[in-house]
C-alpha cells in the first residue's frame, strides 16, 4: 500500500505510518512538501480545510490513499483561555474524503495570548522551551504533558479518525 503525506514534518508523518500500520500492515509512505492557502497559524475552519489542501495536493493515481494533517486553535467555550489546538486529519482515496480530529489540549494562556497577537504557536513555544524546531521532534505536547502524550501521538489519532469510514463497512461515504 502507497501512502502520500502532504508534509515533511517527521512527527506527522510518523503519525501516519502509525495509524495506517495498525490497519493495512506494512505502507510504503510518502512524503510531499505541499503549499497551502491557508495561513501559517489556522484558526477554526481554516485548520480542517488545511488538512484537506493538503491531502487532495499531494494524491496521486498510483497511491491507494493521501493524507493532510493540519494543527490549529478552535475558539472552545468554557476553556480558561477560549481556544484548544486540536490536531486534523483529512484522509483522500481520489474519490472520497473523510476527516478525524485528535484529542484536543489548551496552551498556556501566555500561548493564545501571542497567538492572538499574530504569533505561530510554534515560535511562541520554541521561545518559552527554548527547544528549537519543538514540533518537528515530538511537539509541544510533549513538552507540556511532560512526556506523556506526543505529537506523533495526536497525529496518529487524528488519522485514525479519519481512515474509519474507509476501514468499516457501517458507513456510507
């Protein structure tokens, strides 16, 4: 099986081997810069379409499935900083799409605050850790779980998610 990932970010790409491993066996990824629409630090919508830009960017007919994965902050009420990064996953076969989200966390409020500003999550963590190129190497809930949960983690979910319309025969897509 051929997988298409529209990134070179190791830890999303991992993520996907992860997940598509758990249901196909052995895959055959592969990797694709892809530009994107969308701005550098998605908000809401811009996030889910992100990751469908960039699955449907780097399908090609000779892979069985393409995979864009997108993080970004959703504005969520009753958090104490109104927003949580949700990881996204959009899964494409050539003719279907399915999307999957990963479990979603809250950054410190310091975090939203920059990000709110203008700032990417990703230099405004770099920053406070002091770890350069954080969400190429297990991302900043690594850092914030404490060891806990990584970024290849969140990614695999996400795309877990996403391939289950592809993996049971309960939906109609």
């Amino acid at each position: 099986m051929k997988v298409a990932v529209g990134s070179k970010n190791p830890t999303k790409i991992e993520g996907v081997r992860k997940a598509f491993e758990e249901f196909f066996g052995k895959v055959d990824i592969h990797p694709f810069e892809v530009k994107t629409s969308i701005p550098l630090q998605p908000f809401n919508e811009q996030t889910i379409l992100g990751a469908i830009e960039r699955a449907k960017k780097c399908y090609k007919k000779d892979f069985n499935f393409s995979v864009g994965i997108e993080a970004g902050l959703f504005k969520v009420p009753y958090t104490s900083t109104g927003y949580m990064d949700f990881q996204v996953a959009a899964v494409y076969n050539g003719e279907k799409l399915s999307i999957g989200f990963g479990p979603g966390f809250e950054y410190p409020r310091k975090v939203v605050e920059e990000v709110l500003k203008g700032r990417e999550v990703g230099k405004v963590m770099e920053e406070m850790t002091g770890i350069k190129n954080l969400g190429k190497k297990f991302g900043a809930i690594y850092y914030l779980s404490k060891g806990v949960v990584s970024r290849i983690e969140l990614s695999r979910i996400a795309v877990i998610m996403a391939l289950l319309p592809f993996i049971s025969n309960k939906f109609d897509i």
